[in-house]
C-alpha cells in the first residue's frame, strides 16, 4: 500500500528548506575535512603525503623550514599545517608576473 502525500510548499519555503540542507551538508563537509586535515602524522606519513623521501623531511626539520611538533624526542606533522606549507610555496607563472607587472606599471606611470 503506497501512501502518496503532496504538500504545497510556497517558493519561501523552498528557499528555507533549500538553505537548512545546504548548511547540513556544508556542516557534514567540513566535519570530514577538519577531523582529516587536524590528523597528526609521524615522520612516515608527513614524508608519504608531500612525497619526500624520510631523511629529507629531517633536513626540513633540522633547518626549521617545515611546520614540526616534538614531544619526547617524537616528531609530530600536523597534516593542515603541512598542506599550509606546501601551498605556501606557490611559485607564479609567466602570465602571472606579467599580469602583476601591467597592473603596477598602468597604476605607476612614470610620466
């Protein structure tokens, strides 16, 4: 036995129900990604995740160029904070510059 109901809903109301889902799965969303990127790593991971071999990362960490925490002679990689990093090493492109460049010469003209 189907038990078929319609509702009449006003375009108010689908613009609520349509925004509480919305922020349900934004929620569900950034639930996943911070519990994933606030994991703590061990020098393994950190080495696996931004493809380095292990004595490498401990150059990284011995010239204090990679985020670390250290707890009883332990080494610890915040794996936000490692992504943070590597996005911070950004290098722009050709048209990039350029871009940059037009835009500060048209902003500072010489005559």
């Amino acid at each position: 036995m189907e038990n078929n109901q319609f509702y009449m809903i006003t375009e108010a109301g689908i613009k609520v129900l349509t925004d509480q889902i919305t922020e349900k799965i934004l929620q569900a969303i950034n639930f996943s990604k911070t519990s994933d990127e606030d994991a703590f790593l061990n020098i393994d991971e950190a080495a696996k995740l931004i493809d380095l071999a292990k004595t490498s990362v401990y150059g990284l960490v011995h010239k204090n160029k990679i985020p670390y925490h250290k707890k009883s002679k332990r080494l610890y990689f915040l794996k936000s904070e490692i992504l943070d990093w590597v996005k911070s090493g950004k290098q722009e492109s050709k048209s990039e510059l350029e871009i940059r460049a037009n835009e500060y010469l048209s902003k500072n003209r010489l005559f």
